[in-house]
C-alpha cells in the first residue's frame, strides 16, 4: 500500500504547476520580466485585485478600424499575474475590423456574443482558416499566427477573447510596417508594396515619411515642448543655417502628411476635382523636369505629385546632404522655398475645403498650432513670397501679429 502513495506523492510533487504561492498579484511599479510582473507583497494584495470591471463597459470605436479592444491583461488586471490567463473585450461598430495582428505570447479563444464576426488566421504553411461565427460562436487563434477580426453584420459586434497568457502582446501588422519611422524606400524593399501606398498608409497611420539629423529634431521636439512657437523657429546657436532648414523641411513634410492623411477619406477626386483654395485660388502641377506644362489635377491627384516630388528631392543626395558636414548645394534654399510655397498649398486647401471635417474631427487645434508653426518658421527665413500667401492672408496676418 505505502508503494502506490508515495508513488503518488512524488507524481504530484513533480507536477510542473506545484505552485508555491497561491498567486502572484503583478507590482506594477516594478518593470516586468519574462516571466511577468514581480509579486506584490501578499500582505497588501485586496480583493479588488481579482476583480477587474472594465469590460461591461463598450468601448470606443470611433478610430480609423472602427473597433475597440479594452485589454485585462496582467497590466490592467494585476491578479491575473503568473496564473497563464487573461481576457480582453471587442467592440466592433458596423465596418469594424481589428487588422491581421498576432499575439505573440499565447494562444486566443474568441467568443461572440452579439452580432456577426468573420474571423480569421494564417497558419505558417500559407493556410487560411476562414469562418463566418455567430452569437455563442467560439473560435481559437493558434499561438503568434496573424489573425484578424471583421464585423460581418448591419449592427455592432461584441465579443471576449480569452487567453493563455497573462500578458498576451498585441502586434498590428499594418501599425508595425507603417506606423513607424523607417524610411519609405525600405519598407518598399521590405514588403514589395509601392512607395505610393506606403506614404498614404503612413499618413492615414501616423509614421514619418523620413527622418533626418536626429540631434537638430531632438531640439525641435524640446522646443516645441515649451509651446513657444516664435522661440521654437528660430536658428539654435552655432548651428547651420542650411542644416536647420533641412531638418525643418523634413519635419514639415511629415507633419502635412499625416494632416492631409486624416482627410485622405473626404479629399477624394469626386469632392475636390481641382486643387483649390477657396474661389479664388486654383493651382496647377507641374515638376519641370516629367511635368513641364502645368496640369489640372484633383486636390489628392496634386498632394499625392507633390509628396512624391518632395519625397525625391529630399532623397537626392545633391541637394539633401545625409552625410554630417557634406556640402549643400547654391540653391538649396531656392529648393526649400519651392517645397514650403507648394506645402503652403495644402493648407490652403484644407482650411478652405475641409475646416469643418476639421472640426467634426476635433482636430482644429491641432491644425492651427501646425499652421502657426509653419508660419512662423516660413517668415523667419522669409521662404514664402507674401504673394503666395494670399489665400489665408487673414489667419497669416493674425499669426504674425506682435503679442
Ligand atoms: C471616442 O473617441 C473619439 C476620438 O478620439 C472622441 O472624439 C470621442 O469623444 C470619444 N467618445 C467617447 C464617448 O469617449
């Protein structure tokens, strides 16, 4: 007899999930290690750590995927620390789609419990498991595969996803190529998609085209900081004159990018036929070199020419120097005078064409503090003839006023 209990006894002790606590409540004011947070002195640990009320609560899916994800996960939900589970809530509006994204560290089991989800993953040989599931419908996503959610009915899709981790991870693949700052040529040559589609998604996701000299874009970003536009423009000591223009021409085309990219919906070649500013106002593209004869273009047709002609003078070694210290052309500045009149245009259009888009999308502040800044940097260095600035000569004249 005493043979098949110690048996038994040492079948259990050499059980892996022996625990040695009973649990591991996450101390969220310690960083976190592979093997989750660090413990939260038992002693301190309440109820309430075991109990997370969230996810009764819909969350907000007024964003460009037009779903929300409110995550229980051992960041939100310090109890489920070191016990392998978490859970997370899905709202998806009419439209909603959670993009391909993989959980790199567990597996999901998705249950819908309002409307219809078309759910998917792609196994590692290629295959697609497609299924169209329906309210009390369960579905699992193997562990790191890509995945992707869609709402696949007339009215709002709720569901729970459970997992075997406590600290899933979450990559959107389309955020991870596109929300990030490598230059557009790599993630050509990375993804085979064409440099077009790369700067729309960019701008639609918020990544920066390119980045150039890192020191002068640190001051920039702490000048900005301080919110003092006029002191933010100006030329830092000791520093060149050329290399700040750069700097700054980069940051600009970045920063009307992903302006224009909130508009890429609305700016469409039915709503904006011509590239107008206002009545009065109509510009015309041409480069010199493939476009000679100026050509009426629609309002996106121009921007999408515009930001590729920048794109490709800022990637011409001549002009753009990458190299610390390497010369900058004569007429450099007479190439950044050409690129701040034509991204003046851009604003033109959107504050006569778009302002009340702006508004709606509560992004009016956002604009103006753009727009001052780009005023403010233009004048400095006297980049834009007054000519040019006709079309929003009234906020121009504002912006410059002395306080
Ligand atoms: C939802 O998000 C949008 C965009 O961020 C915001 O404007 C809106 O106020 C939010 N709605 C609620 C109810 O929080």
């Amino acid at each position: 007899m005493i043979f098949p209990i110690l048996f038994t006894f040492f079948l259990l002790l050499s059980s892996s999930n022996a625990a040695v606590q009973d649990f591991c409540v996450a101390d969220l004011a310690a960083p976190e290690g592979p093997a989750g947070f660090s413990c939260k002195k038992p002693a301190s640990v309440k109820v309430n750590d075991f109990v997370f009320s969230g996810l009764g609560i819909a969350g907000n899916t007024s964003n460009i995927i037009k779903a929300a994800v409110t995550p229980a996960f051992a960041a939100q939900f310090p109890g489920v620390n070191g016990l392998g589970i978490s859970i997370a809530r899905l709202d998806l509006a009419v439209g909603g789609v959670v993009p391909f994204h993989t959980h790199p560290g567990a597996s999901e089991v998705l249950v819908v419990v309002e409307g219809t989800i078309c759910a998917g993953f792609v196994a590692s040989d290629n295959t697609p498991y497609l299924q169209t599931l329906e309210k009390g419908d369960i579905m699992v996503f193997p562990q790191g595969l890509l995945h992707f959610q869609v709402n696949g009915g007339e009215a709002s899709a709720l569901a729970f996803a459970s997992f075997g981790s406590a600290s899933p991870g979450l990559q959107i693949l389309d955020f991870a190529l596109f929300k990030n700052d490598l230059a557009t040529e790599l993630i050509a040559q990375t993804t085979f998609l064409d440099a077009a589609q790369i700067k729309k998604l960019k701008g639609v996701l918020g990544g920066l085209i390119r980045v150039q000299g890192a020191q002068l874009q640190k001051h920039i970003d702490a000048t900005l900081g301080s919110g003092n536009l006029r002191e933010a423009v100006r030329l830092p000591p000791g520093e060149d004159i050329n290399e700040w223009l750069a700097v700054n021409t980069v940051d600009f085309f970045n920063q009307v990018n992903i302006l224009y990219g909130t508009l890429t919906e609305f700016c469409t070649p039915v709503n904006c036929p011509t590239m107008s500013a206002g009545p009065k106002y109509e510009y015309r593209w041409a480069d010199g070199v493939n476009i000679k004869k100026p050509i009426e273009v629609s309002a996106p047709k121009y921007v999408e020419y515009l930001m590729d002609w920048i794109e490709n003078q800022l990637d011409e070694e001549s002009i753009f120097p990458q190299r610390l210290g390497a010369p900058f052309p004569a007429n450099f500045q007479d190439v950044v005078k050409t690129i701040f009149k034509r991204l003046f245009r851009v604003y033109a259009h959107i504050y006569h064409s778009h302002f009340q888009k702006i508004v709606s999308l509560k992004e009016e502040a956002h604009l103006n503090t753009c727009f001052k800044h780009f005023v403010l940097f233009t004048w400095e260095f006297h980049l834009i003839d007054k000519g040019e600035l006709a079309p929003l000569q009234d906020l121009v004249e504002s912006i410059l006023q002395p306080k």
